[in-house]
C-alpha cells in the first residue's frame, strides 16, 4: 500500500509544497517527499527555510 502524499504550508507567506507535484523549477522533482529535500532548501515564494513549514492537515 503506498503512502499517501502530503502537503506542507510555509507558515510566512502561505506558499504549499506538493510531494506529488514537487518544485520542479528549482530541481525538486514531482513525487520527491519532505524528508528527502535538501534542508538547504528554502520557500521559492519568499525565501525562509524548510524548518517554517508545517504539515497541511486533511479535513476530517
């Protein structure tokens, strides 16, 4: 059974990182999840750190 895709939210600027679709503009591909981003990589909206995102909840 595979793992289900999650999204996280940059708590500054509201920018969300889809696993299933990526940032393939700055050489995250599509698929890619959280724990495999460099922890050099930074919001390409406003520039803060991975550390400033939170996971986005499903609503129940």
């Amino acid at each position: 059974m595979a793992t289900e895709m999650r999204k996280w939210e940059c708590i500054v600027c509201g920018y969300v990182y889809d696993e299933a679709t990526g940032d393939p503009e700055h050489g995250i591909k599509a698929g890619t999840r959280w724990e495999d981003i460099p922890e050099d990589w930074t919001c390409p909206e406003c520039g803060i750190s991975k550390a400033d995102f939170e996971m986005v909840l499903k609503a129940a």
